[in-house]
C-alpha cells in the first residue's frame, strides 16, 4: 500500500493548522515584543457614571413641590423638607441646619432615607447614610460618617475617617480627610485631594494629590493652591548621551535591551525601549520615549520617562520624578514624594496591584489599584 499520497495530505493539513500560531510560537521561541505599548490607554474607565445617573434620577424623582436651591440674592435660609420620591424612596431636605436629621436619624446612628442639601453645611459625625446624599452646595462631612454614595454640584470634604461604600464625586473639589476608605470610586472634576491613611480603590480627576489639609477649616484653597505645583517644563531630548549595552538591538520602532538597563545619573536616552531585565534610571535620568520592562523599574530622584512606563513586576518613581505617559504594573506602584504622573495638558492613569502615594504625589487623571491604594506620609 503506497501511503505516501496520504503523508503528503497530513503534512498539508498539518502545516495549515499550524500556519495561524507560527507568529505566536517565534515571539515565544525569540519575543521581540512587538508593538509593546499600543493598548496603554489614557485613563481607567468612566467612574462618574453612577454619578451622572443618580443626578438624573433625583431630577426625575424630586416631587415638583419640594423646595431647591435658590438664588445667591435670594433669602439666606430654606425650609427644610421632608418627603417621599416619585418611586417611594423617603428623603429628607436640609438648608443652613443639619439639625433636621435628627428626625430621620434611627437610635443605631442610621439614616434611612436620601438626603439633600440646599446650602452650605457642615454634617455632624457618627452617622450612616444607608442611601444617596445629594449636595448641592458645598458641604463638609462629619467624623466617621458612613455614606452609602455621595454627589456633589461643588466642593466637598468627608472628615477623618469617613467610609464611603459605593462612589462619592464632587464637580468641584474633593477632600478625603485623614484614614477616609473608599471601596469603590471616588472622583472629582476639579482636584482630589488625599490626607495621609487614606485607602482606595479607583480615583479620578483632573488632578489627584496626596495632601494633608486642614479637615475643620472651610478655607483650604490657598494653603492647596501653594503646594500643588505642576512639573517642571522640558525641552524634548534631541541626542542621548548614554551608549547601549552590547545586547541592545534594534526592533520594529524601538530598542530592545536583553538584561537589565541602568541609565546614570543626568544621562539621557532617546526612543522607546523594552527592558527584558531591570531598568533604572538615576537621579536625574532621563528616556526619551515609552518604556517596557520585564522586571522591575526604579527612577531615582528627578528621573523622567516622556511616555509611558509599563512592567510585568514592580515600579517605583523617587521623589519629583516624572512620568509623562501611563504608568502600568502587573504587581505595584510606588509614587515618591512630589512626583507626577501625566501633566495638566496630557492626563494619564496609574494601575497596579497596590498603589502607593506619598506625600505631594499628584496624578493627572486616574489612579486604579486591584487590591489596594493608599496614601502614606
């Protein structure tokens, strides 16, 4: 029996099926890494979504005859109301006075029923909202308040130790006070400002800090203002002054470093690089392009990367560095003392598995931690 016609149409199918793989098997045989940076978005996801949504709701849901904010020449003071929404849902309606609150307040501290407030206000502490809060002007949470979800149409300022189960934004500003938890999002459309002890989860602005403040004072915005500076303008990087190890070669519109890559203090490199091993770049390093390190990646004091930075380990910026692209970790992140992320002209975002800010860390759009965030001193 003559089986060669059947080896031949064997192979054939072989090499057919094997045909779609063959990109995947060289890239495991020899990675080149092609392509490394191109899905690295911009940011994490919308997180004022339920925000939106609930801001809606109310608009559909408040009876037309429970009483809104009124003029700034209008009288200083609104009745405070009491009632059902549309869909059933009890609320209750505060103006210059929390002390209404009382009413609704059960004897464990819970308030179940959406609150509103018309005014400026200053809530007590200890309590649990167990449903929404809607501030409609600037409002200044309490010690160890619980808020089931929390909007707010200017600043707002939770107090040491406020938990915040679902999301909490502010169009404004938002100060989370010392030791706050936030389990789910938090964002704001101005600043997000961060005492030390503050654990999250994913937090987005236009700027995010890790700034102490005063929680009791209502004047916080010159003290913020002096101490949130913006990075430091550079010229781009014309020439590098750094000579490539041995194992570097040259890829499809980047440079590719077979071990570990340290970039000395003050040098610079130009283009987009993928790491295989450790990259550091010393104080005052620089790298001209995006980043992909197979391990972990350390910038020293005043190091900048003009793109992004991203490792399948650890990474670690020293105090004022700067990275001006998405910064992405499979494992952490560790923003030093005073360093940046992004810039006010080009947000970026940070993820990691925990996320660590130190004091005067800012961050131009998104922070996402899959286990934890925090803020230390």
């Amino acid at each position: 029996m003559n089986v060669g016609p059947f080896l031949v149409v064997l192979g054939a199918a072989a090499g057919w099926i094997v045909l779609p793989v063959l990109p995947a098997l060289r890239e495991l045989w020899r990675p080149t890494d092609a392509e490394p940076l191109d899905a690295v978005g911009q940011d994490a996801g919308d997180l004022t979504v339920f925000a939106d949504g609930f801001r809606e709701y109310m608009s559909r849901a408040l009876p037309p005859g429970a009483p809104g904010p009124r003029p700034e020449s209008g009288p200083q003071s609104d009745p405070a109301t009491s009632g059902v929404l549309a869909d059933g849902t009890p609320f209750v309606q505060l103006a210059d006075d929390p002390a209404p609150l009382a009413a609704a307040r059960r004897a464990d501290g819970t308030v179940p029923c959406v609150v509103i407030t018309t005014r400026p206000l200053v809530l007590g502490g200890g309590d649990t909202f167990l449903l929404e809060c809607h501030a409609r002007d600037v409002v200044r949470g309490g010690e160890g308040n619980t808020y089931r979800a929390l909007l707010g149409e200017r600043d707002v300022t939770l107090g040491a130790g406020s938990v915040v189960l679902r999301w909490v934004h502010a169009v404004g500003d938002l100060r989370l006070g010392s030791e706050c938890v936030v389990y789910g999002r938090a964002s704001s459309g101005r600043r997000l400002v961060m005492a030390p002890g503050v654990s999250f989860r994913r937090v987005r602005a236009a700027r995010v800090a890790a700034l102490p403040f005063d929680e009791t004072s209502d004047v916080v915005e010159a003290s913020l203002a002096e101490r949130l500076v913006d990075p430091p303008p550079l010229p781009p990087v014309v020439s590098g002054t750094v000579r490539l190890p041995a194992t570097a070669r040259r890829e499809r519109g980047y440079t590719r470093v077979a071990g570990d890559l340290i970039v000395p203090a003050g040098g610079a490199l130009v283009g987009a690089f993928v790491v295989a091993g450790r990259l550091t770049l010393e104080d005052g390093a620089r790298i001209g392009g995006h980043v992909k390190v197979h391990g972990d990646c350390v910038l020293g004091e005043d190091a900048v990367v003009d793109g992004a930075v991203v490792s399948r380990r650890s990474i670690v910026l020293g105090a004022r560095a700067h990275v001006r692209g998405p910064v992405v970790a499979e494992r952490d992140v560790s923003l030093g003392e005073g360093s940046w992320v992004g810039s006010p002209t080009a947000p970026a975002s940070v993820a990691g598995d925990v996320v660590t800010l130190r004091h005067g860390a800012q961050v131009y759009g998104a922070v996402s931690a899959r286990a934890e965030g925090r803020v230390v001193p």
